[in-house]
C-alpha cells in the first residue's frame, strides 16, 4: 500500500520519494517510474535528473507553480523537468520552453508534441526578444542554463513575468567562473540581480547536484 502525501498543488511525495500526476496517461519521458494509485497514474520525479525536484527533497518552501499557471522555461533541454512542469499546470496552464540546442529540441518536440500544454521555441534566452510576439505575460520563470551570463539572461527575460512573480533560478558556478569559489560566485550573481529581483530562499542541492545553488526570487520592479 502507497503512502501518498500533496506537498504541494499538483506535487506528491509517494513512500518518500516526490511524483507528480501524469497528464498524458501511460506515457513517459525520461523513462521514469509510473505508478497507480486507485486509478491515478503519477510519474515519480527523479531529483538526480531535475534540480526543481532536488530542491523540493531538499526543503523547498515557495512553489509558485500551480493549476493554470503560465510558465517560461528557459533551458527546457529534452524535457525532464518541464514535463512534470506540464503535469502540474494541467491543461488550463502553458509551458513556454525554451531551448537552444537544435539536438535537445527534437526530443523536446516529441514531448510537446503529445503535451498540448507545452510550446517548443528554438532560440537562445540571450535574446528573448526573438520570441517576445510569442511568450504572454507569465507567473513564473524557470531558469536552468549553462552560460557565463546567466545573470542577465534572467533579467532579460523578466519583462515576461508579473510583478512579484516567482523566479526560479538554478545557478551553476561553474558555467560562470571556474576560479573562484562556488559560494563567491552565488553572491555576486544574486548582487547582480537584486535590482530587479529579492531572494525568497537559497537551496543547496546536494547531494544530487553539485556546485549549484537554487534561489527563489521575487520580481519587485
């Protein structure tokens, strides 16, 4: 017999371990674990695979993703996490996922393809003027992308996100700056945003990933 506990809107810990209710039933992505549960079928979510799932294992207080939610997504790659995404903003919600690698995107459009939910764009963050007539205003941002400029990539697209909506950021150190200290790159990362965004929460992920930091931000202009 399963324990099943919502610990948020849409996300599920499962015997300890975090799911989310497929919204495309018998259907996987990354060849995750599907369960059923008296008729319901939930797609257990790897926290080795998705830093959004680590920082849940790991403590995560602030889930602004919820039912209806319009998300962007920026560095969607084949779609692991921005698949439980789509689960969790239902079919009244809009995944806008935004990849640059021409080889991720062909398997993140087989995964759009049956999420209806959920908008392929081929571009690079830097420049999100290029998909401005096509992102609408959205509730959340999630950012999970290798670039030395990770900070400025989200300030840019935070013309897309409401005032005192979430961001979520997963900052990877070594992307930026393999001299210095992960710990020093984080601080002036998030110095360098504070103009646009407050820091809700700072989660470590360890122990499934290493050198990263995932803020939670608040968009105050």
């Amino acid at each position: 017999m399963y324990e099943v506990k919502e610990l948020f809107d849409g996300v599920f810990l499962i015997d300890g371990k975090v799911a989310t209710m497929n919204l495309i039933r018998g259907r996987k992505v990354y060849n995750e674990t599907l369960v059923d549960i008296q008729g319901i079928e939930y797609r257990l979510w790897n926290p080795y695979r998705s830093k959004l799932a680590a920082a849940i294992m790991n403590g995560l207080k602030t889930f602004a993703i919820r039912k209806g939610s319009s998300v962007l997504y920026l560095g969607a790659s084949t779609g692991t996490t921005s698949s439980h995404v789509s689960d969790i903003v239902g079919t009244d919600g809009r995944v806008y996922a935004v990849e640059i690698s021409e080889r991720s995107m062909r398997d993140l459009i087989d995964v759009c393809e049956i999420r209806h939910n959920m908008l392929p764009i081929l571009e690079d963050a830097s420049y999100p003027e290029r998909y401005a007539e096509v992102v609408k205003e959205c509730d959340v941002i999630y950012q999970d992308v290798s670039a030395r400029n990770q900070a400025e990539i989200l300030k840019k697209n935070s013309r897309f996100l409401k005032k005192e909506g979430i961001a979520y950021f997963a900052i990877k150190s070594q992307s930026i700056d393999v001299s210095k200290h992960p710990e020093k790159v984080f601080k002036e990362t998030l110095e360098s945003i504070s103009d646009v965004f407050e820091v809700v929460e700072r989660i470590n992920l360890e122990p499934y990933d290493s050198m990263h930091l995932f803020a939670v931000l608040k968009k105050i202009v």
